[in-house]
C-alpha cells in the first residue's frame, strides 16, 4: 500500500530504526519565533537546538511536519493550481541530527530509503550538490554509484542554506525524480528547470559552518544535518502518478468537489477543484493550530486562502457555501494522522461556513464590477488600481484574488495605483474628518488607522519579516 499514511509511517519507523526519535508534529504557528508567520519547514522547532540554544534529550530526530507556504520568503500560494507539485500546506517529513552523523550517512540514509524501502528506480534519479562541495559529489559517487552527469554542481543560493544573515549555514543537496520526457522541464541548472519534468523530492542540507559577520563564517565544531522531503511529492512518484493532485488523498477531496458541484475535474475547471482541495487544507489546519480569519497578519493570511477558494467555488456554479461540506472528507483522510482535525472539527466547520456565508454578500457584485471594468482588456494589460482598490475595500477582495482572477488572462494588477488609491482614500478621510476640534487625540487616531492599515497591507509580502528558509 503507498497511500500517504502508509508513507508517512514507512519514512518515521525507518528512522526510528535507525536510531531516530520519532517527534510529533509542531503547530502551524511558531512559538516563540515572532519573525516567522507560519512553520514552512521540518527544521523550525528545532532552530533553537541547532544553535546550541535549547538542548534534547536526543540527538537525532525525526518528523512529519505540518507546513504552510502562502505568504513570507516561501510563498507557493501562486503556484497552487498551476504547477504539479506545490501545495499552500504539505507535509514535510525530515530527519535530523543534532551534532550527531553528518553528510556521509544523511547521504546513505538518504539512499537507501528511497532506492531499497521506497524502491524507486535509480536511473529515474538525480542529485543536485553546491558547486563548491566536492566531498558531496565524490559521496553520491560512492554511496549511490551515480554516474557523473547525474550529479549535478550548482552555484546559486538553492544549494547553499543559511538560517539568517548569521547562524548555521551549509550546503545542500537536492533529489530530483525524472517523470519522463513527455513532461515539459529540464534538469536542474538548465533554462528549463522551472517545468514540472524533473520534481525535487527531498533536500539534504549540510549544516556546516556558521556564519558570524557579513564577512566571517568558520566551521561548526560538531555539524548538523536537516532535511525535507514532501510527502505529497514522493507520495506521486511511488504511485505511479507525476502530478501530486493525483494521489490518493487529492483524488478523494477532488472527487467530493465535483460531486458537491457536479462539475468535472477537466478544462478550465481542473484549476478550480485543486485550488479548492489544497485551501480547504490549508484553512481546516490553520483553524486547528488557533488562526481565525482577520483583517491582519495570520488571520489575513487564512482569509485570503479562504476567499480564494471561494472564488473559485463560485467558478463551478456554488451559490452557497461549500468548503464547510467537503471538510468531514478531509477529516476522514487526514483525522487518524493528526487527530487535532477531529478535535476541531466543529470550529473549523463553523468558521469556513461563516466566512464564506458573509463573503457571498459581495463576491457576487465584486465579480460582476471586475468583469465590467476587465471586459475591454487584453492579455499583457493592466488594471487599473482604482478599481483593485474598490474591489479590496468595498467588497473585500484581497488583492491577490483580483490578480489570481486576471492571471488566466494574462492580466495583471496596476500594482502602484492600487496603492495611490488606498493612499489617497486615507488622505480623503483625514481631510473629511470633521473631528472634535482636539487635534492632539486626532492625529494620534489617524495614525494609529494608518498604522493598522500598514500592517494589514504586509499580509501580502511579508517577506521582511521572515528569515527562514530551508
Ligand atoms: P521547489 O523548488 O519545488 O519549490 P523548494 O526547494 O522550495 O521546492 P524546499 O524548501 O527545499 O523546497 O523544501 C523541502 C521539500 O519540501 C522539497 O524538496 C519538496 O519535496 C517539499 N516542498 C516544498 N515546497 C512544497 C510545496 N509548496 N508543496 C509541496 N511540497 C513542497
Ligand atoms: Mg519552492
Ligand atoms: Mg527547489
Ligand atoms: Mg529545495
């Protein structure tokens, strides 16, 4: 059986025998790290052992975890409907050591559990190594007997990890799997990289040094490793599928979609039912880890995931909600493996089934003020930011649903008159603003509006603010 919880047990009990502790899952939402939105890798709960900070009583590790990417440094939501193998929440399963082994047996681990447990076939595979990083290349050599021309050198920042601007940093090595030629892509370090030919599977990285200054970096005294590998992705490999939302669990939730809707998976409606499965994921796991939509931060985050969805419900013909009814088939996939799903059940339904009650009050009318003011557009065109404004504020679409509406158009969103329109309605309101005569308490309320306006904005790209990466 290759089913995703078959996967997930063969990847843990293989390095529980190998002398791995098996550690549960962290929530969605680092404690204690403020600088970092949700958890977007298998090493975040373990940042502060990697630096000698927080100590274990193990010293090898490993996890399935709970991942979102839609916002911040490693932001897939874009990606969700149109690539093979991004999702805004995936599961990402690693194995860690603390100090412990380094790269020669993270290497035969590595190995040996996809080519022997996992039997994948070695001539489908291929390594990626930092161009610097002989010992790598002349270890995939031994260990693997890979021939040359499948360990690929690369110089940019994909096969080099750092933390931050200081910490531990490293090189790392990517697995990629071959789908076949009839897949549009090309090998790593080529032009065509970015198709969906050649998938990475799993990233090995070597924490080696560390870096003190912009300029100074020395060798760790006792080096780390970390690594990731999406469920989803090798979930696809091992059952004969190249794209992730043709595994076992997508079929399911994609399935139910189209029932629901009684519109088939095909054409242009494909997008739509992958948006929707992925977003009920990612939202039912948010609201389980305590993130309710908002108008700020995470909350912002969540309601954008949300709301995108529901556009897309709207696509296939849903006048009413929906994501709430697929949601006892996501807890019958996924409630045995993470049975805060089943705790939450109840909340997560009410939550979905409020937002998206309340956003159907003006996604109708939005849509038709989008239709009208895009009607005369044509691909490589712009719309105007007075009307993503109006869009934003009066019908609470967030900008990247009008961009994600445009994008199959080839449409984007003028992006700097989006943001004059909302400067300038502040500057109105101010001007406007009859007041009490107190101009002391009025300045201190109009910049406290600005201020929470600005960080309602940062919901969008809040890339500075994160430092993680892996
Ligand atoms: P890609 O280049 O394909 O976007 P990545 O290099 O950003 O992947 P890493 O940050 O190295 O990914 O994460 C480790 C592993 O997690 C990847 O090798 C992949 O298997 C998986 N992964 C990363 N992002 C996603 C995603 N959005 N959806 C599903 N799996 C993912
Ligand atoms: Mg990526
Ligand atoms: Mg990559
Ligand atoms: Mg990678």
């Amino acid at each position: 059986m290759n089913g995703v919880n078959e996967i997930r047990s063969t990847f843990l009990d293989y390095f529980r025998q190998n002398g791995h502790e098996v550690v549960a899952s962290s929530p969605l939402v680092p404690h204690n790290d403020p600088t970092l939105m949700f958890t977007n890798a298998g090493m975040v709960p373990f940042k502060n052992v990697f630096t000698g900070l927080e100590s274990r009583p193990y010293s090898t590790a490993t996890t399935a975890q709970k991942c979102v990417r839609a916002g911040g440094k490693h932001n897939d939501l874009d990606n969700v409907g149109y690539t093979a193998r991004h999702h805004t929440f995936f599961e990402m399963m690693g194995n860690f050591s603390f100090g412990d082994y380094f790269k020669e047996r993270a290497i035969s681990l590595a190995w040996n559990l996809i080519t022997k447990e996992f039997a994948l076939p070695k001539d489908k595979l291929l390594v990626t190594v930092y161009h610097e990083d002989d010992e790598a290349f002349d270890l995939w050599k031994k260990i693997a007997g890979l021939p040359e021309e499948r360990i690929i050198r690369i110089a940019t920042s994909d096969n080099f990890w750092s933390m931050g601007d200081t910490g531990p940093c490293g090189p790392c090595s990517e697995i990629f799997f071959d789908h076949g030629d009839h897949i549009w892509g090309g090998p790593p370090g080529s032009p065509e990289e970015d198709g969906d030919r050649f998938i990475e599977i799993w990233n090995l990285v070597f924490m080696q040094y560390e870096q003190i200054s912009a300029d100074r970096r020395e060798n760790l005294p006792r080096p780390s490793i970390d690594t990731g590998m999406g469920l989803e992705r090798v979930a696809a490999v091992l059952q004969g599928k190249h794209d992730n939302y043709d595994i076992d669990l997508f079929r399911n939730l994609i399935a139910a979609s189209v029932d629901l809707t009684g519109v088939k998976a095909e054409g242009e409606h494909r997008a739509s039912h992958r948006v929707i499965a992925d977003h009920l994921r990612s939202s039912a796991f948010l609201i389980a880890d305590g993130v309710l939509p908002s108008n700020e931060g995470r909350g912002y985050v969540l309601r954008r995931i949300m709301r995108r969805a529901m556009r897309h419900a709207e696509l296939l013909g849903a006048r009413e909600p929906v994501l709430y009814k697929l949601l006892p088939v996501l807890v019958g996939e996924m409630g045995r493996a993470y049975p805060e799903l089943h705790r939450a059940e109840a909340l997560i339904s009410e939550t979905l089934k409020l937002e998206e009650s309340r956003f159907r009050k003006t996604l109708d009318r939005g849509l038709t003020l989008l239709d009208e003011a895009s009607r005369e557009l044509e691909k490589g065109d712009s719309l105007d930011g007075e009307t993503a404004f109006k869009l934003y504020d009066t019908y609470g679409f967030p900008l990247d649903l009008t961009q994600d509406a445009l994008r199959a158009r080839g449409i984007h969103v003028d992006l700097s008159g989006f943001q004059d329109a909302m400067h300038r309605q502040r500057a109105e309101a101010r001007a406007h603003w009859q007041g009490s005569g107190d101009k002391a308490t009025e300045t201190i309320w109009f910049e406290l509006g600005e201020k929470h306006e600005a960080t309602e904005f940062l919901g969008y790209d809040t890339e500075k603010a994160e430092g993680i990466t892996l």
